[in-house]
C-alpha cells in the first residue's frame, strides 16, 4: 500500500516569479525562507512523487466545458504552456510524471462514482509551474497534478472539496504499490484576479483563514469558511483555497504557517503551510 | 455571489480567448486583424468594440471572464513584467478608481506598519 509521507500548501501567485522583486525586501526575504522550509522537508520525507491540487485558470479546458477535477496522466510534464513562459518569466521545465497512478485516481474515482477528467497533455500556467520553480527546481520528485474548476461557476464548495479530498487520501492509500506520496495545494490566498480588486488583499480574511487552520478543526473551518465567505475576499481568486481544503483531508490536527504577506505588489493574499500530522 | 458570477459562459469572446492564448498564429494577428478574428468567432459589434477599445469596466459588463480580461490587455500590451505599473494595470486602475484608490491607501497603511 502506498502512504502519505508529507502535506503543504502554498500561494501560487505569478508575481512570485515573474516580478518577484517588485515586493518589500522583507516579504521576498520571508517568501524565499518559507518555500526553502518547504523544498527541505519535502525532499526529508523521501517522496516517489508529488500530487499537486491546483486549478485550472481556463487554459486546458474551454469556458463552455469545465470539468470539476482533472488528473494529467502524461509520461513526462512540460511547462510552461506557450505564451505563459513571459509572464512567468520562465524558462521550460520538465517533470517526469506518474502515469500508472494518475490513471489509477481516473478509474479508482470512477468506481468511486466520483468523475475525473483527464489530460493526456496537461498545459501549465502559474497554478503548477510556480511552486514546481521553487519546490522542485531540478524536476526530481515525479508530478501528478490534479487541476479543479474554481473560477467558472458553479464553483464547488469547500464541503464538496473536503469530500472529495477524503476520497483521494482512500484511494491514494489502497494504491497497490509501495509509493511514498507527498500533497502539495497551491493557490490563494484572498485575491480577485482580473476582477474590479484586482489590486486588492483581503489581509483580515487572510489571518483569519490561516488561524482556522492552526486551529486545526477541519469541521470549525468547513462550518465558517464558506465559498461566500471566500468569494467575499476576492471573486475567482480565493476560492482558490478549496484546494488547500483537499490538502486539509490528508491531515489531521493544527498546520504550522511558515509565512503571510499581505503583497499587494504579487495581487494576492501570499502564505505557506506544513501540516506536520498526516491523518 | 461574486464578480465572476457576472461571467456569460455563452460569450463568444469567452470562447475565443481560450483559442487565442493557444495559437500564435491567432495571436499574430491580434494587432493588425483583431476584427477578422473577432468576425471569424462570432463576436458581436459591440464585443469586438470593448476589445478594440481595452475597456475594462465594458469586457466586465457584457460578461467577459474576468480572468481573461487581464490576459486580453496583455496581447495588447506585451506579458512580461507585469507589475502593477504595467500598462494593463493602469487600464484597470481607470475602469475602478475607487477601487484603485482604496488599493493604493492600504498600501501605504502597510508600508507605514513594516516602517
């Protein structure tokens, strides 16, 4: 049986790359100490491979057909995908991927009655090549990235997210091999990216998630932090969260915050998570 | 609910978009024949107007997705460094002024609490 060696979260905010040093010094100082935090205990827990919970910004999948989740199966992952790389200020990256178990999470889901769309080439904008740039710079921990719709409505509800990350924490368990699995969520926090607050940081929502998560009391946070609530801080952004809230299915008791800045220079809410007990 | 609500799933620009960020040949011809390109997806007048003119407020109101309005001032305007004094920023700071303005107050009240 496979197992859970580690799980974390992290802002996926294309400033972060693409002009990183338009924020204070101090918040770059604090960002790149964070995510040297997380690229260090991810490569201590050993893993086979990375699932990482992002979403897809309505790149791989047109407006008139917008799967909930998504899997990219492919043998090897490019990034980023044309036209993005500028923007990202990135150079391409290749990641192996984990096809026999991407494709396991496809048919597992399915007779689970739980429907995941699949791409045989997943194209990536900043939701993975971001924390892929800083996490695993040199593409040694194989990829599989799971993608959700967050920003077409409907928009799933954090509820629908926790069930659904139960699901996959099921079913990653009974995968019949002896990988080691590490969970990465990116994406948030508050942020209303290209909406009329485009410049915005909802700081007080911001906190005020991160603290629900040290509280560690998944059913406290699903009960207050609603998709309203997530949509109030930033519409089509925060509710990027929701897949912090797949994450949250594989652990159990208070996240440890590494940092939070409120950088209105990268137009998000900015934040990373470890969660040191895995349920 | 929020902004993105406001989206029209059925807007021929929303499905545009999702073609022109994957072919260079479409975007190519972004500057020079946005009206054949707009004529070739069945973009109404005034969908190719707000484009042609980079209204902001106007893409927002007749249900272009606001993640692709960002994307489309970039075709404009060029996608590296797009910081917020890129030109397709200052496009939204004259759509949403109170928005910008309140944006720039927290701002300050931010550098004034780092010191």
């Amino acid at each position: 049986m496979a197992e859970i060696v580690a799980a974390m979260a992290m802002t996926h905010s294309p400033g972060l790359t693409g002009w990183f040093d338009r924020a204070p010094k101090d918040y770059q100082e604090q960002a790149l100490r964070a995510m040297g935090e997380m690229r260090e205990r991810l490569a201590r827990a050993r893993p086979d491979l990375v699932v990482v919970f992002s979403n897809d910004h309505l790149l791989n999948w047109p407006i008139n057909n917008t799967p909930e989740y998504t899997v990219g199966i492919a043998g090897e992952h490019v990034g980023p995908a044309e036209w993005y790389d500028e923007w990202l200020g990135l150079k391409e990256y290749r990641i192996p991927g984990h096809p026999a178990l991407a494709r396991y999470i496809v048919n597992e889901g399915a007779r689970r009655r739980l429907a995941f769309s699949y791409l045989r080439q997943m194209q990536f904008d900043d939701g993975v090549s971001v924390p892929m740039h800083y996490l695993n710079p040199s593409g040694s921990i194989p990829l599989v990235p799971v993608t959700m719709n967050c920003t077409v409505p409907p928009i799933p509800t954090p509820e629908r997210a926790y069930q659904v990350g139960t699901a996959l924490r099921e079913m990653l368990k009974a995968y019949p091999g002896h990988e080691r699995i590490a969970i990465l969520a990116t994406g948030g926090l508050s942020h209303e990216p290209g909406g009329p607050r485009y410049f915005w940081v909802d700081e007080e929502f911001d906190l005020w998630f991160l603290d629900l998560l040290k509280k560690g009391d998944h059913q406290a946070l699903l009960r207050e932090c609603t998709l309203e609530r997530m949509e109030e801080a930033g519409s089509g952004g925060t509710a990027e969260l929701i897949a912090w809230v797949l994450a949250l299915a594989f652990t159990k008791g208070p996240a440890e915050v590494l940092a939070y800045m409120p950088a209105l220079a990268w137009r998000s809410g900015t934040g990373m998570v470890v969660w040191p007990h895995l349920a | 609910m929020g902004n993105v609500d406001r989206c029209d799933k059925t807007l021929p620009t929303n499905e545009m978009m999702f073609h022109v960020r994957r072919d260079a040949k479409l975007r190519a011809r972004w500057l020079t024949d946005l009206e054949g390109i707009a004529r070739e997806f069945g973009l109404s007048r005034e969908e190719y107007e707000a484009l042609r003119d980079k209204d902001v407020r106007r893409l927002h109101d007749i249900g272009v997705h606001q993640y692709y309005v960002p994307q489309i001032l970039r075709l404009f305007y060029g996608a590296a460094a797009n910081t917020n004094n890129h030109p397709a920023l200052e496009a939204y700071k004259r759509a949403y002024p109170d928005e910008a303005a309140r944006s720039l107050r927290l701002q300050e009240e931010l550098e004034k609490r780092r010191g």
